[in-house]
C-alpha cells in the first residue's frame, strides 16, 4: 500500500519541496543539496523552530488534516430500492404521487429526557477562542439559529476575553465576550437547535458554568474530553507580549514564556513575533466524573453533554459507559482526521482513531451496552464530514445510536463567503465566480427571497456569511432528502445499516457492513428459485 501521507511538506505549514523526487517515508527530497533555497519543512525548521509545528497565517485560516486512511466512507455506498416506503406520515399509502423527496423529514432530536429538536442532523463544532471563530461569530451564530440548528461555543472563550472581569475568588464576574456570543445567537433563534457552552479545565476553574447558567440561564452545559484535531489542549496564538503576560496570569500555559527576561528582550529584537497558548490536559475517572455530573445538575442545568476525542478504544467505552450511568443528553465523538483554527500540525495528522473506525467501534460498544439492557445516551459523530451523503452513512451506520452529525470546517465556509460576497460588493469587486450568478444580493443568494419573506425587514440585520449559512444547510436538506427518498426512508428514524454496503473487503472487516456481492444475496437467491 502507498504512503498515507506525504510528510515534511503541506500548505498548511508554507512548506514544498525543491524537487520532484521524494523519498515517501520522509518526504525528503531523494537528492538535497547543501546550498538549497527551501522550504521544506526541515529547511524552514532550521531558523524557524517550533513555528513549524502550526499552521501558517493563524486567524485568517482552518486547516485540516491531509492522511489518506486505508478505508473511509466513500468505502461505502447507499443501498436504493424500487419497492417500499418507510417512514411516510400516518394515513398516506406510498405510491408515485406521495412518496416524492421534498416531504422527506429531515428533522432530528437530542436529549435524555428534555429532548432538542433540529430541522436538520447537523450542528456546529466547537467555535471558541480561536480568533477566526471571534472575528466572525456574528456569522457563525445567526446562520446557525436561522438554520434551526446547534451551536456550540467552544472552550476558553472568557478566559481569552480581553475584557474578562474576575471575582475576589477568581471567578467570571462579567465577560463581555461570552454576553455578545450568546446573545447574538438567541437575538434570532427560534426553537429549534440550542446555543450551549464547553466547559474544560480553565472553564471549570474560571466559574464559567455558573456564570452562563446565573446571568444568561442557559439550559445546557457541555464537558470537553477532547477533539479530533488534538490530544492536547486547545491552543491559540496571540502577537503582543502585554498579552500573552495576561493570559499566563490567569493560569494558561503560554509558550514561550513571557515572564523570562531574555524572552522579553527577543520579542523587543523581533526574534519573537509569537506566543502560543496552551490549555491543561484533561484527566478523566469515574468518581471525579459523576461528581461533576451532580455539581452542574445541582447549579439547575437541564442537559449535560460530552464533547470526547479520537482517544483509544478505552476512553470510548468510558465516555458511553459513564454516559450511559449519567444519563448524558449528548455524548459528540469526534475521530481523525482533525481541522481547526490552530492545532500542531503533526498531531492532526498522526493521532487518534480515524473517524470511520471510531464510529464502528462505538456502534459495537453501543450494542453490547444495549443487549445488557443498559440505554445509551444519544450520539453524534464528528470528523471530516463536508456533504449529505457523509451525513447519511453517519446516520445509517450508527443507527439508531447516532442523532446528528457535528460538522467542523465545512460549516465555517459559507460564512466566511457570504461574509466577503459582502466586502466585495461594498468595494464593487467581485470576483468572476461570483459576479456570473449577477451583482446584487437578490441574483447571488438563491434563499434571499425566501428569507426576506421570513424575517420581513429584520433580514437587514442578518449578515451575509449567516445567509451563507443558511444557503448551505438547504443544499445539505434538499440533497440528504434525495438520497434518503432513493433508499426509501422518508425519516431519519428509519435510517438502518442495511441501507448500506461494503465496497471493500476491508470496509467490510471494520464496520460489519455487508460486502456489497453479498448484501441483499439471500433473499435475491430466494427470487430466483421461486
């Protein structure tokens, strides 16, 4: 088998190779030449040091890992039928007339007992204290309440505020940060979807649980264990010295340390352009677990949720298993490859269990906890999914397990364009790509007018980069609804693993799912013997 990846040279770090040959399991140049003008990442490492380690361009960028793993889901593919029809509306007999794509449901729940509705199964990853997440949360927060769908503000977000006011006992007494986040999303939520707040070590220790639970009543809280990108903490970049001394201040691990004095003088020399801040690790056992559990119930939070990592197959089945014993509303599992804001960039590529086989393991663990009569809370699954037909496989896979689909990067782009369609107009510059569907919003954005129908003037205040938002959740509803209606299914309940198959043997070894010349071939035999 080839190299799954190509190391030492990525965009993503501003690295290439000078030649065409490379060794693949170094990703050396077969011939390099004392005398070379760059930039591999070996090259760029020699006077740029750990700089190397991140991505480029922190703030104005999401990367995303770049591994090709031995099997995914386009391993897989959808099973279509020419008979049957599950999940139509009670009364309605399936016929050609009735069982047409645009009345498939695509509306989905989360929750133990208080359930969540969303008009589609997805939600927002994490958007927390990187500053791509800040500099465009208006977008990010109002696309996703006009969607119908979660957001989920992610760790660090008060303990970055530049604005952070802090209590004699060194807890949140106001965060500036935090108000604007939360109130932007509910300033057009609409009940479906829910905006609810990671908790990890700092959080805890900031107080921030009660600060968003006191000031602002939030109904959900979410403990973070991990994520796909990273088995370390969250981490961001900051420029100014002043600032990085405040962030080691409150407690954060910032590199390099900002408090040494030959520190100081390299940042005043420019060798320091810099710093990184780091959060804690993590440590999980049971007893601290469920005694947290009970702290945030007792502050009055409805649900809990469990944002977890592509960790081993060990800290799966702690997270369903204590999940399970919790009553958890949410258990998010998020697999390799990663994306984010700013996470090292061997880390995204090198660690943890890559989605497809993380989401097989815990249908598998699922199941055993359910044959001993034990409810698993609901599910959803996280890790490169961009497209309606990763989110139906997501769905039928982990049937009936699995809720929703998190979706990281994917959903951070069409604010991102919705919001620079607007710069461009306003600077009368915009790009052929563009320009080709008309110059104004109207021609451009196929759902203004139905939006504009909706929120009558108020859709004024709805920024561009939201409206992208919204013009993406409708192709991922129109398109999941086709595929859905193709194998029959007219709700997401209906979902099964028999909807899918195997296109490889391996595919068939990690997941269960039947190859495809075997799927269906019993009763096909039966057909032809009649």
């Amino acid at each position: 088998m080839a190299n799954l990846r190509r190391p030492n040279a990525n965009e993503a770090t501003a690295s290439a190779n000078r030649s065409r040959n490379v060794v693949p399991m170094s990703g050396i140049c077969s011939v390099c030449v004392d005398g070379c003008r760059g930039s591999c990442e070996a090259w760029l490492a020699a006077f740029r040091g750990r700089e190397v380690l991140y991505p480029r361009r922190y703030g104005n960028i999401t990367s995303g890992a770049d591994k090709n793993y031995p099997v995914d889901y386009s391993h897989l593919n959808i099973q279509g039928y020419a008979v049957g029809a599950k999940g139509l509306p009670e009364g309605i007999e399936p016929n050609p007339d009735t069982a047409i794509f645009p009345i498939v449901d695509t509306e989905t729940e989360y929750g133990w007992n208080r359930k969540v509705k969303m008009h589609l199964p997805i939600f927002t990853g994490a958007l927390g204290s990187t500053e791509i997440a800040r500099k465009n949360w208006e977008h990010f927060a109002i696309g996703a309440a006009i969607s119908g769908i979660t957001l989920v503000c992610g760790e660090n977000v008060c303990g970055i505020d530049p604005d952070l006011e802090l209590n004699k006992n060194g807890k949140v007494k106001k965060s500036a940060e935090m108000d604007r986040r939360i109130e932007v999303y509910r300033r057009f939520y609409d009940n479906y979807g829910e905006i609810l707040v990671q908790l990890n070590v700092e959080d805890t220790r900031f107080g921030v649980a009660e600060y968003v639970l006191d000031k602002h009543h939030l109904d959900t809280i979410e403990l973070k264990w991990g994520q796909g990108a990273k088995c370390i903490g969250g981490e961001i970049k900051v420029k100014q010295i002043d600032r990085a001394l405040e962030l080691k201040n409150r407690g954060y691990v910032v590199l390099p340390d900002p408090a040494i004095p030959e520190v100081q003088r390299a940042y005043q020399e420019w060798e320091i352009q810099s710093f990184e801040r780091h959060s804690r690790l993590g440590f999980v056992d049971r007893d601290s677990f469920f005694k947290e559990i009970d702290r945030l119930r007792s502050l009055g939070f409805k649900r809990i949720t469990l944002k977890t990592g592509a960790y081993s197959a060990v800290e799966l089945a702690m997270a369903l298993r204590y999940g399970a014993e919790a009553n958890l509303d949410l258990i998010t599992i998020d697999g390799a490859p990663g994306g984010t804001g700013m996470s090292p960039w061997p880390m995204m590529n090198e660690w943890g269990i890559p989605t497809l086989y993380l989401q097989s393991l815990a249908h598998q663990f699922c199941e055993k906890l359910t044959q001993r009569g034990i409810r698993v809370p609901d599910l959803a699954m996280a890790g490169g999914f961009s497209a309606e037909d990763g989110i139906f496989k997501a769905m039928a896979i982990g049937s009936p397990y699995f809720k929703a689909v998190c979706m990281g990067r994917v959903l951070m782009i069409p604010g991102m364009v919705g919001k620079n369609i607007g710069t461009w107009l306003d600077e009368d510059n915009l790009p052929n790509s563009v320009s080709r569907y008309g110059s104004h919003l109207q021609e451009i954005f196929i759902c203004y007018e139905e939006l504009k129908e909706r929120y009558g003037e108020e859709i004024e205040n709805i920024p561009l980069g939201a409206m992208g938002i919204y013009s993406f959740a409708q192709k991922i509803k129109v398109g999941l609804q086709q595929l859905m209606a193709g194998s029959r299914n007219f709700r997401l309940s209906t979902l099964t693993r028999n909807d899918l198959m195997a296109l490889t043997k391996d595919a068939e070894m990690v997941t269960g799912i039947p190859y495809v010349m075997d799927a269906y071939r019993e009763k096909a035999e039966e057909i032809l013997e009649e």
